[in-house]
C-alpha cells in the first residue's frame, strides 16, 4: 500500500510548519532548529531520534502547546487529532475509573467506550481504577481514548513502551488497521527501529534538526541515519527487504544537504554486504 | 424563624458546606491544603488595608484573596509547586499583615475576633452574601465541571483537548478565594480551611470517580455542620470548633472502613 500513496503531492496537509525553531525555555538554546515538516491524510510518518534529540518537543509544538522561536505551524481547520503523550503522570488523588476517563473532557457512550476498550486489547477494565493498572494496560486505555472521537490524525509519543513483544506487533497491527478503516494520518515517536521501518509510509530522523527523511528504504541507506543508529540500525534494512517484496528502486530525494543519489534494491544490499 | 441565631448559624454552616464539597474535593486532588491558611493569613493585610482607607472590610479581604489567587496561579504557572508557592505565600501574607496592621491601631483588638469568627453571631446579611456566594460558585463549578476534571487529571492531555490549563487554574483558585474570604468574617478561618479539607479527605478512599468524591464530601461536609452544632449546644463547646471536630471524627471512621 505505501506506493499506493506516493505522489499525492497536491493533496492538502493536516499539519504543515515550517522553518519551526523552538528554544529551550529561558533561554536561547535551540532545541529544534529549522524544521519543516507536514503529514497529509492517511499518511504513516514515524520520527526517529536518539534520547532528547526533540521528538517530543516537535510533537508538542505541532499541537500548539509549546512556543515557537521562529517558523509556523498550520493546522488544517477543524482538525481532529488523538493524542497519546509519552509521559503521563498521574496523581493517585483524583479518584478515576477507566469508564469516566474515557469520557474526559468530552462524554461518550457506554458501547463506545466498552467498543474502544475491546479495539485495544483490553475489553472489561471498565470499573478498574486508572492508577490501578499495569502499564501496558494503561498505555491500551490511552490509546482507546484518543481512538474516540474519530480522529483525522492519531499523534503517539513512544505509544509501545511498556507493551509486551507480542503487543508492540499487534499495536502495529491496529495502527494499520485504524489507517485502513478510518482513513486517519498518524505521526509516531518510537524507539523500534525493526518495526518503524515495515510500518511507516515515511521516516523522519531527527537529531535537534531533521537529520533525513523519506521513505523507509531511503532512510535506511542514508548515511546520516547510520551515523545516528550507529550498529543498531545495521540490521534494520535486512529485515526490512525480508518482510517486503514490492517493487524497489525508489528514488531518494535529498534532503537538507545530505547529498542526493539514487538506489536500486540490488545496489542497497550491496552497501549493506560491504558495511557489515 | 431566622431570627433565631441556631438556625442562622446551621443555614451558614450548610450554605459553606454546600460549596467546600466539590471545592474540597479539587484542595485534596491538586495538593492545595494551605490555601485556606494563606487566604487567611492573607486577610489579616485585607483587614489593615480596609481600615487604613476606610472601606468595608468584605471588599478589603475580598481584594487581597483575589489578588493573592491571581499570585498563586502566576507562580505555579511559572514552574513553582503548589504547596510551595502556598507556604511561602501563607507566610509572608501573615507577615505583611502583621506588620500593616501595626500601623493601624484600631485594627488589633478585631483581630482575634476575625480570624476566629463566630458561627453563632452570623448576620442577615452575612447569610445572604455566604448563600449567594456559595451558588455561584457551585454554579461555576458546574458550568466548568469537565474541563477543569480534565486539567487536573493532566495538563497535556487536557490542553491536546483544547483546554487551557492556566485558565482552569485560575478559575479555580478565584473561586476558592472568593469562598474563603467571605466565610472568614463569618465562620473564621479555622472552621472554613477544615471544611474545605477534612471532608473531602475522609470521603477519598470509599468512591471510584471525582463526582461521587464530590457528593460524599459534601454529605460528609452538611454532617459535620449538623452534627457539630448539636453538641455545642449539647455540650456548650464552642461551635465553629466542635464542626471541626465532628468533621474530625468521620475522616477517623472513613480510614477505619477505607478501601486499601
Ligand atoms: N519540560 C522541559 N523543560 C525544559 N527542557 C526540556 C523539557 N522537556 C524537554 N526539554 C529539553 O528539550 C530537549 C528535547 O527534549 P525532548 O523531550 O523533545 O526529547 P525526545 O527526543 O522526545 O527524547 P526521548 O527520546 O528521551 O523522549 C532536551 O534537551 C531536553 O533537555
Ligand atoms: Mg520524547
């Protein structure tokens, strides 16, 4: 399906900023610095990045809850977006159910909830107290809540941690199959490699600035996504070629300076023989 | 019949007990213990400030807590935790008090009696303002019931919603303001920073969801009230005190019968 949406150049994006800069709070430290970026409907794009590269500061800013140094961002109008942060502390004093967080801030039905709740892999935890979960289980209720009021764009800020290995393959599972049922965009923030590169229409690797981006099998080639991957990434295209067999020889447009050239699936197994 | 101070006296304490549930219930779920002291403490300054250019002490006190509110919630907004920014404000505030009201000497014999009040010597007058007081409040929670749940239970979540945390915040710490200095020259601040308190404390534990926290408190809270002037009168205990203490005592039942 990923070629499938190629080309759809002319179609207007949910979220587009550009030139975005953010600085850390206080000062004049950048934290992102000249990033463009946009997501169009029904598009998969994941970010990748080491620890306190931005990811979630890029997140945060594209939602309007962080202040811009410079650039802008531009939400579709009535855009309806899901939205699962990294971190979410809770405080134990607030007495919640699982049921009546649902229906925070806007209420839902009960078969909506109880819909929601099964979707996610956790059917029956209704009366469960929030604090009273496991974290996986908590992660699934989140991701319930954001599926709610038929988003047009899922935003998951590292929505697998936690989870179980059988779990992350079938969170993956469900975000494909959210995708094809609802037609909703999603923007990840994720940590696993292996599953970012067969999951996602697009991958932008960030490191203060964005790094690369493009397709999968353009990423993983890039020399700037194995600089920041390092041995780690080795792997990636591998797997990723054992799992895919639709036609290659993409072409890899060059992004901010990082050189442009193009591959051919042979030519990309070649490089990867010679680094290995 | 309201001539009468007992029922003058219950009518007030149910007006205040009506409010300081849901009230309450927000002072436990975001750790604001101290603000009834701080706006109480704050008020000694409303009291100085009211005498010192002749106005009507309800708007002296009133404008102090409002303005330390709007203190509050700047402060927190700035990165500053609750509890701490309202320790150090109730310090201060009780510090700048005493310090303003030495210099109106009229002020210091009411001082006592103000900080302490008397639930027995309610007024007319002070019942309609705590009752009207009180319904506007309840009527703002209300109105802004879902959102400010929503804020409390996190800020992201809520703001990815649309809501403005900061706002909700300050929303919230006017109302408490509003209730707290109205009910000081009433009740006293002892019987009004225990009712928005104690209540909401005893009824965590026993209930699932923030409404039905909310509900229990307030029961709780009109208990307490009913309870604790019966023995005052039974006794002959000073009123305001023996509502606190009566409010005391079912915190003690609900942790006996507290779910773990
Ligand atoms: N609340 C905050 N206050 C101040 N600085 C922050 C805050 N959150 C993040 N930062 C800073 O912003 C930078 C980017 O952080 P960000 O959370 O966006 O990283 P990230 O890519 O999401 O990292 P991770 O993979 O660990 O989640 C970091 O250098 C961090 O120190
Ligand atoms: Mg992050």
């Amino acid at each position: 399906m990923r070629g499938l949406r190629k080309g759809r150049c002319c179609v207007t994006p949910l979220i587009k900023a550009s030139n975005l800069s953010i600085h850390r709070s206080g000062t004049t430290e950048a934290v992102l610095k000249q990033v463009d970026f946009s997501i169009r409907p029904g598009e998969i794009v994941t970010v990748v990045g080491p620890n306190g590269s931005g990811k979630s500061s890029l997140i945060r800013a594209l939602l309007g809850h962080m202040p811009l140094a410079s650039g802008g961002v531009a939400r579709k109008a009535g855009l309806r977006i899901g939205y699962v942060p990294q971190k979410l502390q809770l405080d134990s004093a607030i007495p919640m159910t699982v049921r009546r967080f649902l229906s925070l801030p806007r209420r839902v039905s009960d078969s909506v909830a109880r819909t929601a709740l099964e979707t996610t892999g956790v059917p029956g935890i209704e009366q469960r107290q929030l604090t009273r979960l496991s974290g996986g289980q908590f992660q699934r209720v989140l991701l319930a809540r954001a599926l709610l009021h038929e988003p047009d764009l899922l935003v998951l800020d590292e929505p697998t941690q936690g989870l179980d290995q059988p779990g992350i393959v079938a969170f993956y599972q469900l975000i494909e199959d959210v995708r094809q049922k609802t037609g909703a965009a999603i923007l990840l923030v994720s940590h696993d490699l292996l599953v970012v590169m067969r999951a996602s229409d697009r991958v932008i690797c960030l490191n203060g600035h964005i790094c690369c981006e493009g397709t999968p099998e353009d990423v993983s080639v890039d020399p700037a996504y194995h600089a920041l991957f390092g041995s780690g990434a080795r792997g990636t295209l591998a797997l990723y070629h054992h799992h895919h067999d639709h036609d290659h020889g993409a072409v890899c447009e060059p992004k901010l300076g990082q050189g442009g050239f193009s591959v051919s699936a042979n030519d990309t197994h070649v490089t990867e023989q010679t680094r290995a | 019949m309201l001539d009468d101070f007992l029922i003058r006296a219950l009518l007030a304490g149910l007006g205040l007990a009506l409010v300081t549930g849901p009230l309450g219930s927000f002072v436990v779920w975001r750790r604001m213990a101290y603000f009834g002291d701080s706006t109480a403490h704050a008020s000694i300054l409303g009291v100085a400030i009211s005498l010192a250019f002749h106005m009507s002490i309800y708007l002296g006190t009133l404008s102090v807590a409002i303005a330390m509110a709007v203190l509050v919630t700047v402060l927190t907004n700035r990165g500053q935790a609750m509890d701490t920014v309202l320790g150090v404000l109730a310090h201060s505030a009780l510090a700048f008090g005493l310090v303003a009201i030495s210099f109106v000497p009229s002020a210091r014999s009411d001082l006592s009696a103000f900080l302490f009040g008397d639930i027995l010597a309610v007024q007319r007058f002070d019942l309609a303002l705590i009752w009207a007081g009180a319904l506007c409040v309840l009527a703002l929670l209300c109105w802004r019931w879902q959102r400010m749940v929503t804020a409390t239970v996190n800020e992201e979540l809520a703001m990815a919603a649309g809501i403005d945390p900061r706002l909700e915040r300050l929303i919230l710490s006017l109302a408490l303001a509003v209730v707290v200095a109205l009910a000081i020259r009433v009740v006293g601040s002892l019987l009004i920073s225990a009712l928005l308190i104690v209540p909401a404390a005893a009824a965590r534990g026993r209930v699932s969801t923030p409404e039905k926290m909310a509900l229990l408190a307030t029961g709780i809270a009109v208990i307490s009230v009913a309870s604790g002037l019966w023995a005052s009168l039974q006794f002959d205990s000073p009123t305001g005190p023996s509502i606190v203490s009566a409010s005391a005592v079912y915190f003690a039942i609900a942790q006996i019968f507290r779910r773990v």
